[in-house]
C-alpha cells in the first residue's frame, strides 16, 4: 500500500507504515547513512502529516518487521492487551498524541493504554512530538519498580553508583564506592561493569560488593553487567546479587548477536526470583540504546528510533527492575552530535515511560563524537524535568574502563538539589545516620569518602 500527501505543489509516496516511519524522524547521521531518512524537511513534514492521519488498527497490522519473521514482533504482539485496544483502535496517531499531552490525562490512563500500544504506534506518536512536548508527555507518567528497595516514588531521584575499572582492581573499584555514597549516589543500584566477563571474575566483584553493602547495611541493590549466563552461572555457583543484567535490542538478529533470546530472559527471571538477594518482583536490569542494530548491519532498512521503540515494546515483557538508555555511546556514525543526542534521549525517556519501563537515562557521549559537556548537561537537566528515574554516578563523569562521558558523583547532588529531590526513604535515613545527609540536602561531609574508614564496621579491601 502506498500513502501520499501534497505540501506547496508537491506530491510525495511513502511505499510502506515502515517507510512513513523511517521519514518522519528528526534527522539522524545513522538513518541517513542507511539512505532511509528524509531528504528535505519537506518531505520529512509529509511523513509527519501522513503518520498523524494513519490508525493504530493500520498502524498494527504493518508492524516493520513481519510477526513470522521476528522474535521481538511476536512478543510485542503477543503481549498486548486487545480489550483495551479495541477501544482505540479507530484513533490515529495525531489523536493519540493529542490524548498523551491533554492535561486530563494521568499517569494511571497512560500506563493503562500502553498495555495495548505497538513499538510503532509508541515511536510514531513521538515522532509528531516536539522537545517540550516529550519533557510533558514524558513527565505524567510514574513508573514505579521493586527489587531490594523501590524506585520512582515521588520527590525521588536516584543515581547508579557505576565504579568501573578497566584491570577489576577491586580497592580502586571500592574507592570509587565510598565516593559515590559519600555524595548520595547508589540508592538505584551499585552495579559493576566487568572488564574480565569470565565467571570466576563476576563471583568475585559479586561477593565483595554484597559483603560491603551488607557490612555497612546499606539499602541499595548490587549488580555485575557481565553477560546474562556468564551472572546465571555465577548466581548458580551460590555467588550473591540482586538483579541480572543484560543490554537488548529491536531486532530478533541484533539479539542473537548480543547472545540472547526471549527463552533466556524468562529462564533468568525465574533464577533471580528464586536464588536472588531482592525480594522483587522486579529483578532484571536492561540497557539499550538508538543504533545498536544498525551499528551490528541487522537494521532490516527501519529507522533508529523505531527500533528502540521495539526494544522497549520487547523488554517489557519482563517487567524489568531498571532500563537504561545510552544512546549516545555508539558515536557520530548514529548520532553526529549534541542536538541529535538531546533529541533521542528525550525519544527514548518518552517512549520508554509510555511503554511502561522504569527509564533511567545516560545521556552521555564519547570524545569522537561532535557533542560536549554543555550537551551533555543540558540532556540531562531536560531529562530530569522530564521525570527520568535515574541516572549513572560516576567518579568525574569519565568512566575510565568504558571510556565515554556521562553524569558524575557532583550532577547527582547538583540536580537533587536544583528540584528539591532526595534519595530513596530507606537510602536517605542511611544517609542521615551517616551525618551525610539533612534538611534534605548534603551536609559539608559529604564527599568525603573517609567515613567509610575512620568509623562503623570494618571496611574490606578484599584481595
């Protein structure tokens, strides 16, 4: 089927949904190498006003990926709920944004409609969106999720304390703990990305960060980003930890290169409920991020921001504990520069939410790519007027093992302190017990990692 439309005496066809989708994007350096994006602002206008006239029924019934063909459609489609869709099924997706950004809308409406909402219908109703609108949209919507604690309860904001080293020396990697808590980050999860993905190495980092967290009582999760069998391996081994990781994709192939399947995921949902250290129900951690597929050639011809709507449509399935999004960590061939990096950070918190995930955002960059620090800072703040659940710690801002930019120990505070947000209820009493926290702001000894030496239980400088 082919859709038309006529703007200033010219006609432009669009042959597919997938093809109005592709062109109706804000532009992007990875759907233009892949020759799918719009040429001229005209046409991408014309995508734009075919895509706000297209049903959610049409819009189901072209997924860009056939249902047959592909592990991630099934399991969007199989997971919806169609009394909810017959509802809407005659709305069009100019009509469901106009739905999302009334202000009679709540987050209990938008969290109920999404259970029978598409990858595409969710990509395209972003694509009809402008900045503010998805800081609005995005800002109704409260995702709230349980492991050991609870994230995304009002007047929270929470921060993974991510203390990567790139040899897994564990006293620079402790080093880094004590920081981070020091200034308040951690509540959402203290999680280690190996540089050694080998079990022995995840059993390790596995027990020695449980056993500083249990030593010092402290109410956060902990988590080793290894690959998900490598940690499955580890948990069997009898190895300590609160949630599994595993980043994940749009495209059933991106996924089978990742090394994961949907059999996967559901077997290490039910390994972590049963031999995890949180009480859950939400036990899994995923990463995602605009690009990934194309940047592995398993793109099939659809464009990055519907390909991260699929991921966020597949990753629900499992009712995740965290999703994290770093769409800028792939470089300059998907995303040029800082304009195209704050625009998909705020595509991707708006879909995520509307999906129904718990997003948390990195809306970080590499040195290769055309963004800065004052990009960086300027996603960030929009993203947390947005209502974004969480974000990374890390000492400086410069992940040292991984090698990019992103939030830092110091715009945790800033931005707690800029929107009068605190930590988690049981993180920030622990906080307060420390002297680190009160009034609902840092006290001038935070920072200052030496509390977690000159007092309380003994800190272990394991091997």
């Amino acid at each position: 089927m082919t859709y038309r439309a006529t703007l200033h005496g010219r006609s432009f066809t669009f042959g597919s949904v997938r093809e109005v989708l592709a062109k109706a994007s804000e532009a992007k350096s990875g759907d233009e190498m892949l020759g799918i994006a719009a040429t001229s602002a005209l046409e991408r206008v014309a995508a734009r006003y075919v895509l706000s006239e297209l049903t959610l029924e049409e819009v189901r019934a072209n997924p860009v990926i056939p249902y047959e063909d592909d592990e991630v459609t099934r399991v969007i489609e199989d997971e919806l709920n169609d009394r909810i869709f017959a509802e809407v099924r005659g709305w069009t997706i100019g009509e469901l944004r106009e739905h999302l950004l009334s202000h009679g809308t709540d987050s209990d409406a938008v969290l109920r409609l999404s259970r029978a909402l598409t990858a595409e219908m969710i990509a395209g109703v972003a694509k009809l969106m402008s900045n503010m609108d998805l800081v609005y949209a995005a800002s109704k919507i409260r995702v709230v999720s349980t492991a050991a604690t609870t994230l995304g309860l009002p007047g929270t904001l929470s921060f993974r304390l991510q203390p990567n080293h790139p040899t897994d020396s564990w006293q620079a990697i402790l080093a880094s703990i004590m920081e981070g808590l020091s200034y308040g980050s951690g509540d959402a999860i203290i999680g280690i990305n190996p540089a050694d993905d080998t079990v022995a190495k995840t059993v390790e980092l596995m027990e020695q960060s449980h056993a500083f967290m249990t030593a010092w009582q402290i109410p956060t999760q902990t988590c080793v980003l290894a690959h998900i069998t490598t940690q499955m391996e580890s948990v069997e081994r009898g190895a300590p930890v609160s949630v599994l990781f595993q980043s994940i994709a749009g495209t059933q192939d991106t996924n089978d290169s990742f090394g994961v399947t949907a059999t996967m995921l559901d077997e290490a949902q039910e390994l972590i409920a049963k031999l995890g250290t949180a009480r859950g129900p939400n036990l899994l951690y995923f990463e995602t991020g605009q690009g990934s597929e194309m940047a592995v050639g398993c793109d099939h011809g659809v464009d990055e921001m519907t390909l991260e709507a699929r991921t966020y449509g597949y990753g629900r399935r499992w009712a995740p504990f965290m999703v994290n999004n770093v769409s800028g960590f792939i470089g300059p061939e998907t995303l040029y520069d800082g304009k195209q990096i704050i625009r998909a950070c705020l595509e991707d918190h708006f879909m995520g939410k509307l999906a129904g995930l718990p997003m948390g955002m990195a809306p970080c960059y590499t040195n290769h790519t055309n963004a800065d620090q004052n990009d960086q800072e300027t996603a960030t703040m929009l993203l947390a007027m947005a209502g974004s659940c969480y974000y990374m710690g890390i000492p400086m801002g410069d992940d040292v093992m991984l090698s990019y930019q992103d939030t830092g120990f110091h715009d945790d505070a800033t931005l707690r302190e800029l929107l009068g947000r605190t930590p988690t209820p049981p993180f920030q009493a622990w906080m307060e017990a420390l002297g680190l926290w009160h009034g609902g702001r840092l006290t001038a000894r935070a920072g200052d990692p030496t509390v977690f030496l000159a007092e309380g239980p003994a800190t272990p400088m394991l091997r």
